[in-house]
C-alpha cells in the first residue's frame, strides 16, 4: 500500500493518499474452458507494433501466468486484423479437483483454441478496460466459460 507503485498510481489517478486503505479481495475460483493473459498493447515491434497480444490455455491459466506454459498467441489489431500466430504445444492444462486444490491433466495440443468472435471480444473488452484507466496500457488476466468472458484481474502493462 505505501510502495512507489502503489503511491504512483494514486498520484496518476489523482487519489488522495490520506484516504487510501488496504484490501481484502476474495474470489470464487472458476473451472475455465480457456483462460490466459492479454497486453492491451504489445511490446512486439513491426506488424503487430500497438496490437492487442492474447495469450491462450486450455484449463486454468496458472500456466500462462507463470509464464510454465507456452501459449497459443493470437495479435488483434483491429478490426479484420486478426493474427493467430502459433497454437499452444502444451500437452497439461490444469483444473479444480472435486475435492478442493489443482489438478494437472493431459491434453492434445494443436489446433487454435480461440474463435475470431472470441479474439475481437476479449480485445475489445481489454481496450475498454484500458480506457478506464486513462488509457494506460493493460496486462489483463482472463477466462472463458463457454461463452462467457471472466476478467480475474488488471493491472498497469509494464514490461519490467
């Protein structure tokens, strides 16, 4: 709470300090389809310079987070320019166990996991994320069930 990140985004967002207080966030763990990170902008130079680079896994997307997994990556650079550049080669994706914790299990990889509907989506509501936080850019934690988008967490993209 009193680090020079969390002290930087106050003075960024014009938040007064003295009224700043510590959280407790809980959230329900969801069983994904699909999940992973996107970078509402790319730090990727030339063709996908200022695209929306989407990392996805089959499962949870622990993998992808902690960067254990290589995922299908996918650039949105607008609409009609959509790039799915390589699937994921990940043979484990990870689910929740009936009886509580995580579970590994195997998986055919190849083969894209997201549709172009899906791709414009999650991009679109990245962007849209991003433009609630004065247009900076966004590293965004996501899932799908189904059809439906979960966003799981946002925060300010740096590529420290």
């Amino acid at each position: 709470m009193w680090n020079d990140r969390a002290f930087d985004a106050r003075e960024i967002a014009g938040l007064d300090h003295n009224t700043a207080v510590p959280a407790v966030l809980i959230q329900e763990g969801k069983d994904a389809d699909m999940a992973g990170v996107m970078f509402t902008k790319t730090g990727h130079s030339g063709a996908y310079s200022g695209c929306v680079e989407i990392g996805t896994k089959k499962g949870l997307g622990i993998r992808v987070v902690e960067g254990h997994a290589e995922p299908e990556l996918t650039f949105y650079c607008g609409e009609g320019r959509i790039s799915s550049v390589n699937p994921s080669k990940d043979d484990k994706m990870l689910h929740f166990g009936e009886n509580g914790g995580v579970i590994e299990t195997g998986t055919a990889p190849g083969g894209f996991l997201l549709s172009k509907d899906m791709i414009r989506r999650l991009a679109e509501a990245g962007l849209e994320i991003e433009k609630k936080f004065n247009g900076i850019p966004q590293d965004i934690e996501w899932l799908v069930i189904g059809n439906t988008i979960y966003i799981v967490q946002a925060r300010p993209y740096t590529q420290d």
